[in-house]
C-alpha cells in the first residue's frame, strides 16, 4: 500500500534578528491510511512547526524545503487557494487549546455546517443534519439542541469534542492533532483520545499525534518518531522506542518520568542541562553537551539517521549500537543523585509533631445576582468541610482535578486568617487567634511555591533582589542577607554568577529553582508547593523533583504537594488526598491508596493516566468517566459523585438511594487509608 | 539566550550589579536617549546660568527699539514692548521647564498612589476613590482653573498656583489605567509570593505593582510635561496663566503667533525652543522605558 502523507526530508527556517532560526531539520516519515504517528520532543524541538507546515499554515516569511506529498501530490509550492481546498476537507487538524479554536460568536452547529458547506455540494439542511449526526458521533449527549449552543456554553472536553467532529466532517485523509489533550483534565483526556480513536476509525484517516505526553503516545500511536533540537533522532514502532529505545535521549525520557506504577522511593535519573536554542547551534550532535555518552566524535559531527537491526527503527546516534549491545538502560547512562533522607525518616508518623492541621475547613462562595438590588442565587462550595494533616518532615500530596478545591484549599492556609467555618492550625497556633504580628511573624514557617515559573518571578527584578526579598521584609542586615542569597543559589543548583541576571534568561526549571530558593530564604517549616512541576518540559522536570526530595531531607521540610499529575504525586508523596467537587475522598498512605484504590473517582482518575509503555496500555482495562466536572454552585445531592459514578450505575435501587440520600463520610478501610464511599471496594487499575 | 548569557557570565563570578547600575547601563546604550538627557540637562543649565550673562533681563523695556529684527543690540531682536527676545525666550523656557516638570511629576504621583490604592485595597477605599476621580472629571477644568486664576490676581508666584491646578485636573485618566492594570497585576504569582512572604502592602505596591507598570508610567510622565506646557499655554493665551510681566514659552509663542508674517523671530524662537525641549523630554522616557523594561528590544543584552 502506498503512503498517503509522505514528508521526505523536511527543513523549516525562520529568519530572526539573531540569525535563521532553523525549526525543522531533515524530518521524514510515511504515513498510510488507518496509522496513527506521534511526534514527541520536548517545547521548541519543531513538532508543531512540522504540523504547520503540512497544512500550509506557516507563516510566509519561513523558508521551506524538502517535499510533503499527500497521495503522490506535491504540497510544497502549492498557493494558499489551493492548499484551502485541501485543508479541512483532505486534511485535518485539532488544534491544543479547545478554548479558542471556536469563534464564540456563532453556534457550534452554524460552525460546523460552515465547515461542510465549503468543501461539498449540499444544502444547508441536510448540512444541518449531518453536523447532529457528527456531535452524536462524537458523543454530545442531545446534539439536535445542542447543535444551537454557542461555544461558552460547553466545557473544554466538549469543545474538544466539536473540534474533533470538524474535523472528522469532510471525511479527510489525514488528521493532525496538536497536543489534543494537554488543556484537559485526565478524566477528560481519557474521554477525547476515546473519541479520537473514533473518529479515525470512522474516517480510516492517517493521524500524525503532536504530544510531549510518553504515556498518551503508548497508548495511542503505531509510530513514533523523537525529536530534538529541530531534528529527528529516533524513529521506529511504538514498541521499538519504548523497549528497545537506542538514542540516549529517548532513553532518559522515559526513564526520568515518574510512574503511575512504580512507587518512588528512590531519585530519579536527570537529564542535565536544557535543550539547546536552535538559533545557533553548535556542531556535532544537538544532544551532546547533555549526553554522558558524548564523545569528541558526537561534538564535532551531526549524526545522521540510520536504520537499526530493524529497517523501520532508525536512530542518529553514534552510539547506538554499542548502546544495543551492551543492554544500557537509562541507569547505566544517566546519573542517579543521591538523596539525603530526612531525620524524620525513621520516625513512626504518630509520634511526628503535626505542622499543619486543618480540621472541618470550608471556603463558600456565594452566587450573586442583580445589579442594583444584589441578592444570592446560590453557593459554590469550593471547599467543604476538608480535615487534613501534616506531620514533620512528610510530603502530603493533594490530588484532583481542575474545580475540585486544591487550590482555593492552598489560598486559604496561606491567607493566615480565620477561615468561614472550621480551623487551620499551623504548628499548634489556630490562625484565626493570630494578632496582625504574630500572622507576620508566622510568614516565616509556611512559604510557598508557584505553578508557572515565569508568572511566581517579578520579571522586572534580577534574581538577587528576588531571592533577598524576604529577607529584607523582615529585616535582615545587607551582609547577611548578601551571604545568605549566595547559600540558597548554591542550596538550589544555581551559579553565584546568576544573581544579577533577569529572570527571563533561564530556562523554566532555572526559574523555579529561583523560585524555591525564594520560598525557603526565611528558613520555612512548611512548603506549599502548587503544581511546581507541570509547566516544565519532561527532561526538565525530575532535576526539580530531585531538588524538592533533597531539600526535604536536608532541612526537614514538610510538604503539601498540589498536583493533578497523580504519577509525580505517587513518586513525591508519602500520603496523598484525593479531592473531589471541595471534599476529599479518600486520603492515605501512598502506596496503598495507588496499589488498593477503594473510591471509584480514585480508581477511575487512575485508569484514566496513560501509563508510557505499550504493553501495559494495549492491556489495561479502564474506567472511563462519562461527563463532565458537575458545577460546583449545584452539586448532585448525596454523595457527589453519583452522577459521574461508574459504580453507582450498577448498583440496584434501594443502594442508589443511599447514595443519593446521604453523603457518605469518610471511613477507615485499613491502615491509614480512608475513603468516602459507601459501597467502596479496593480494586486494582495498575 | 540561556546557555551563552550564562556562560559568559561564570567568568565574573560574586559581583553583583545592583538594579539601578544595570538600569543605568542600559539606558546608556540607547543613543537617541542620552542626546536627550544631554539636551534637558543643557535647557536646564542655560536656564539657570544664561539670565545673569545676558545684557538684558526678560522685564527690561528698551524704548525706542521696538519689534526690532535681531542685530547686534538684541541678538533676537525685540518685541512689540521693546523687550529683549533672548532674554524672554530663556526665562519663558525655565518657566515652562518648572511648570511641566512640576505638573507632570505631581498628576503621575497623584494618579499611581489613588489608582494602585483603589485597586489593591478593593472595596470602600475603591468606592471612594472612584468617586473622587468621577466628581473630578465632571467638573469642567478651564473654567474653574479660569476662575482661580483671575480671583488670585497678584502676579508673584501664579505658575505655581496655575501648575497646583493642571495637576489636579490631569490625574483622572491615568489614575483609571492605573487601576485597572493594577487589578490584573494583583492576582499575579509574584503578588501574591510578596504577600505571603510578609511583605506590608505599600512595599508590594511601590516593589511589585508600579514597576510592572513604569511603561506606562514613563510614558505618561513625559506626555504629561508636553501636555502641562500646552496647556499652559491656552491658558497663557486667555490671559488666564502665567501673567505679565513674567512670561512663559506659552505667552511667548501666543503673542509672537499674531504678528509670525511679518515679524517672525518673536514666534520662532520659542517655538523652536519648545519642539526642542520636548523632543529631549520624549527621547528619555523612551530610554527609560527600554533600560526599566526586561522584555524590550535591549532586554537580552544586559
């Protein structure tokens, strides 16, 4: 069978003021019919750029060379008519942020329409009838109505999923989708890549899937190809790159991700150094100056790709071969560092003083309506009624999804004050008996760290007045502070050097390691570390990871670790709190809330996680969670969960009543495991 | 960027540049920026110096020599009353320096503290501000500035009467923007880190909030001079401003406007030195704008 998308020797350049910026270098790659490839690098490696230049959407000052023909016709060159007439309806494409790709101003129906009236021959109506018949594909409950929905009115997994009936709507050839889940939920993305897979069998499409997720790409790809730095380093099947990966790259990223199944008591392998700038690139292999396999030969000549054992694995490494010789893993190649363990390690968790307690915690929100005469509406509970502690020296993780709480949880114990109802007690003081000095004074135990590295950092401050902030806020000598700014440069892997350069000249590991070293110059007990690892590239983000687990046993730091990565939680945490819609639904020690999850939304946000190794993938059963997030201002009563409860729907009625009838609390169902549910059982999903 | 800025950077290890050295070093390499600071420092200078070296003073009557061309007497000629150009000219420019500098500096401070104040603190002190700003912009400014001025007729001192009252009517607008970036500023990481280090709210205003919006705020000072010295000017011309026989480049070019056909070194003069001045006053607040702001064109090199 001949390909129908075939990329023969690709090369992308952007000119810039600093010199051409070469985007994509010599890509290849065949696609047939009814073949999904993944493209995975890390941000800036030319995966997008590689998609944009397949559907003639890059820009006009980009020079491109090498061919793109689709079904033996030659794209390059083609004029922006001509490739309107191929785009949408031969090729398609789902874009990453589903929030706007659709013009708020039109219904989703008249969009879709839209797209089907340009490319065929039909009449409105019946163009209406097969945008319905395209939402219920794609698993819109009610399309007839919903059809006559404008964008706001949908979630991001639904708008996702009108992108996808788009794009599926012309039947195409080839569909390019673009990090199609990273702006979603777990539970969500479980649900789009369903419907993806849908829709490509539906349309027996090629599908090129742009990702930097490894464990989205085993569960959903034929092929893989690796990119870095602008260049393809390794091609091959899915099971090829996964279990017998030959480029060192390839290696340590799937060696330095952390597992959903694997428990983490030991550090993870780092990939030293950032990808490079691809403005001006040194000779020699893009990768070496990271590779501890480099040799003066991989510094001074650029690899090219070349078929393995296998002819359809090809690798651009000099060192592949010794590599599959010799059966590296990424432990024999990338360095483990060690990890002191804290003090308290071998402390029991009852005798541990508790640094941070809360106890029957809630935060409402009310609904207001009106402009002159303001009355409510309504309640959102966006915490309700949460118990949690910390012990010394223990990482908690908190765990959910996006509007179930973590982090308004966050912002209420960082405000210090008396909360709505409940309490908060950090290190045995109740902050709502706090006089305005001692909430000061206590700044000093409880610090913390932001998501988005670049936003926590004031971009108009160098590094050195960052990191001295603090300390000038509660009135530190300059000598001292000077000295005690170089030790946290040094504490967090920074250069004495950096102190007076502006934030934006790092890289975005670099940044949040300002950032840390900023949370701890006052010396903290507590750490509150908000999603400190999920806008960072994947070979970036287990130095972080290492950095916190080293810290933490150094200076006996106690965690509360908000994620909604359940994989970097299982590695970081020693207990984790599962949330759901405000409450948590079931809390305990790590391992045995991975190994025996008892609360169907923790068994199901579980399954949902693709795990990166094809064999695991192709074989695990999951449990997808139909529908949406419920709003929290009008929750199911009973328990909250039931609407969206797999269990649930197998229970007979009179269980059903139950659960619709009372909420269920929370209940000891072994050691230091508790769940809210009350038909729990313990099930494996790993 | 990265790798290259870092690794030039290891051979100096531990010595710091503070914020306003690296501000100034890069405010030095815009060339335009510095031909204006000279430019101001050198307007500044003439005006203070130049008065007690030039053969006549500005409210000096020459009778006899009246709207003379320039010539040896009156190197810029004279005006309708027999008074010396030259010397009308530099006091008239130290008038405006002082008018547009004060009124700008004066509404910019006004206008960051009342706007950042409303949106940071929220609620009644919200309300309240807004209040005042609204009344503020309702009530028409030339005519109680007109009003003012001809109520307080003694002529000592009345640029700085007319300077206190341009300010308190040019604060509105920008004390608005103020707020309203302000309130996106609030929500922001860095904010809300500063907050939870301790930080008292005022340092999280001047340290955080007003120099992610100097931009604007440089901008707005420099408009602010030029704006101040126009509207100096209009009043001038009504003869609600600056009043005889001290002068300004405003009455200046408004007595000199009239007669510009036939005797046109009265109006060149201090029309050539008023574009000058606010050429230079620009060139530096685009300067400032680039050295204060990392993300500018100049950002990577520093």
């Amino acid at each position: 069978m001949s390909p129908i998308l075939s990329v023969k020797d690709l090369h992308v350049t952007f000119g810039s003021e600093a010199g051409p910026v070469r985007a994509v270098r010599g890509l290849s790659f065949d696609l047939e019919r009814g073949q999904t490839m993944a493209i995975v690098g890390e941000s800036g490696s030319g995966k997008s750029v590689t998609s944009l230049a397949v559907m003639g959407l890059h820009p006009d000052s980009a020079r491109i060379e090498g061919s793109i023909t689709l079904d033996g016709e030659e794209l390059l060159g083609k004029s922006d008519d001509a490739m309107s007439s191929i785009r949408g309806k031969r090729i398609a494409m789902v874009f990453q942020d589903p929030l706007s790709a659709l013009t708020p101003v039109y219904t989703i129906g008249d969009q879709i329409v839209e797209t089907l009236l340009i490319h065929s021959p039909m009449t409105k109506a019946q163009a209406w009838d097969r945008a319905v018949e395209l939402l219920d594909a794609v698993g819109i409950p009610d399309p007839a109505t919903r059809a006559k929905s404008f964008p706001f009115e949908f979630s991001g997994g639904m708008r996702q999923r009108v992108m996808i009936a788009m794009a599926m709507a012309n039947d195409p050839d080839v569909i390019i989708a673009d990090e199609p889940t990273t702006a979603l939920d777990v539970t969500i993305q479980a649900q789009v890549l369903e419907v993806l897979k849908k829709a490509q069998k539906e349309t027996g499409a090629a599908m090129i899937l742009i990702t930097h997720d490894l464990g989205v790409v085993a569960g959903a790809a034929d092929d893989v190809t690796v990119m870095y730095a602008g260049r393809p380093v390794e091609q091959g099947s899915v099971d090829d790159i996964f279990y017998r990966p030959q480029m060192p790259y390839t290696i340590g990223l799937l060696g330095t991700v952390p597992r959903l199944d694997h428990s983490g008591d030991t550090a993870l392998p780092v990939l030293e150094g950032t990808p490079p700038s691809v403005v001006s690139l040194a000779p020699g292999c893009p990768f070496a100056p990271r590779c501890p396999l480099a040799d003066d030969s991989c510094r001074s000549i650029e690899p090219e790709l070349e078929s393995t054992d296998s002819p359809s694995h090809r690798v651009a490494c000099f060192k592949a071969r010794e590599i599959s010789e010799q059966g590296h893993s990424h432990h024999d190649i990338f360095p483990t560092p060690a990890i002191r363990t804290s003090q308290y390690a071998d402390l029991p968790r009852d005798e541990r003083e508790t640094v941070l307690e809360l106890s029957q915690l809630r935060k409402h929100f009310p609904l207001m309506k009106g402009a002159l005469y303001r009355r409510q509406v309504g309640t959102v509970k966006a915490v309700d009624d949460i118990d949690l502690d910390i012990r010394r020296g223990e990482t908690v993780g908190l765990v959910g999804e996006s509007g179930s709480g973590k982090s308004t949880t966050l912002l209420e114990i960082l405000e210090l004050s008396k909360p709505q109802s409940g309490a908060i007690s950090i290190l045995g003081k109740d902050t709502a008996t706090l006089t305005r000095r001692q909430r000061r004074e206590m700044r000093r135990h409880i610090q913390v760290v932001f998501q988005d590295p670049m936003a926590a950092v004031d971009p108009r401050m160098p590094v050195f007045d960052i990191i001295a902030e603090p300390l000038g806020a509660f009135k530190m000598g300059k000598a001292e502070i000077e000295e005690r700014v170089f030790d946290l440069l040094d504490l967090v892997g920074l250069e004495a050097s950096h102190a007076d350069r502006y934030p934006q000249h790092f890289s975005g590991g670099q940044r949040q390691r300002i950032g840390i070293a900023r949370a701890l110059a006052l010396n903290p007990e507590i750490l509150v570390l908000d999603e400190p690892v999920s806008a960072l590239d994947v070979s970036i983000q287990a130095g972080v990871i290492n950095l916190l687990a080293d810290l933490q046993g150094r200076l006996g730091l106690s965690y509360l670790f908000v994620a909604h990565d359940l994989a970097v939680i299982r590695h970081v945490a020693d207990r984790v709190a599962v949330m759901y819609l405000g409450s948590i639904v079931e809390i305990g020690q790590v391992d045995e809330v991975y190994t025996r999850p008892t609360h169907p939304y923790t068994q199901a946000l579980m399954s949902a996680i693709p795990i990166p190794d094809p064999g695991v993938e192709r074989s695990r059963q999951r449990i997808v969670l139909t529908g949406d997030l419920p709003s929290p201002a009008n929750p199911p009563s009973g328990c909250a969960f039931r609407s969206r409860c797999p269990k649930y729907a197998q229970l007979d009625s009179a269980q059903q009543a139950v659960c619709a009838g009372s909420a269920p609390v929370l209940s000891s169902c072994g050691a230091d495991h508790r769940v809210a549910c009350h038909f729990g059982e313990a099930l494996t999903v790993l | 960027m990265t790798t290259d800025t870092i690794a030039e950077s290891t051979a100096t290890p531990r010595r710091r540049m503070s914020r306003s050295k690296l501000t100034l070093r890069r405010f030095l390499r815009n060339k335009m920026a510095v031909v204006g600071a000279c430019g101001i420092v050198a307007l500044i200078l003439i005006a203070i110096i130049t008065p007690h070296m030039l053969p006549w003073t500005y409210d000096q009557i020459d009778s006899g020599h009246f709207l003379k061309a320039p010539d040896g007497r009156h190197w810029l000629g004279t005006t309708q009353a027999g008074r010396d150009v030259l010397a009308m000219t530099v006091h008239g420019m130290s008038r405006s320096l002082i008018i547009g500098f004060t009124v700008a500096v004066l509404q910019t401070t006004i206008s960051c503290t009342l706007g950042a104040t409303a949106a940071y603190f929220g609620r009644w002190s919200e309300k309240s501000i807004m209040w005042v700003i609204d009344l503020f912009q309702i009530i028409p400014s030339f005519l109680v500035i007109a009003v003012i001025m001809k109520g307080h007729s003694t002529p000592k001192n009345s640029w700085l009467l007319l300077a206190l009252l341009l300010a308190a009517w040019g604060w509105m607008m920008t004390a608005r923007v103020v707020r309203s970036l302000t309130l996106s500023l609030k929500h922001r990481e860095y904010v809300l880190a500063a907050k939870y280090m301790g930080l008292p709210a005022y340092k999280i205003i001047a340290r955080h909030i007003l120099p992610n919006i100097s931009s604007l705020l440089i901008v707005d000072l420099t408009l602010g001079v030029g704006y101040a010295i126009l509207a100096e000017t209009g009043l001038s011309f009504f003869g609600f401003g600056v009043m005889a026989p001290d002068t300004s480049l405003g009455t200046l070019i408004s007595e000199g406007a009239r007669l510009a056909t036939t005797y046109p070194w009265i109006f060149s003069a201090p029309a050539i030195v008023l574009v000058i001045l606010v050429m230079c006053v620009n060139a530096v607040g685009d300067g400032l704008r680039d050295a204060l702001d990392p993300n500018s064109s100049s950002g990577g090199r520093a």
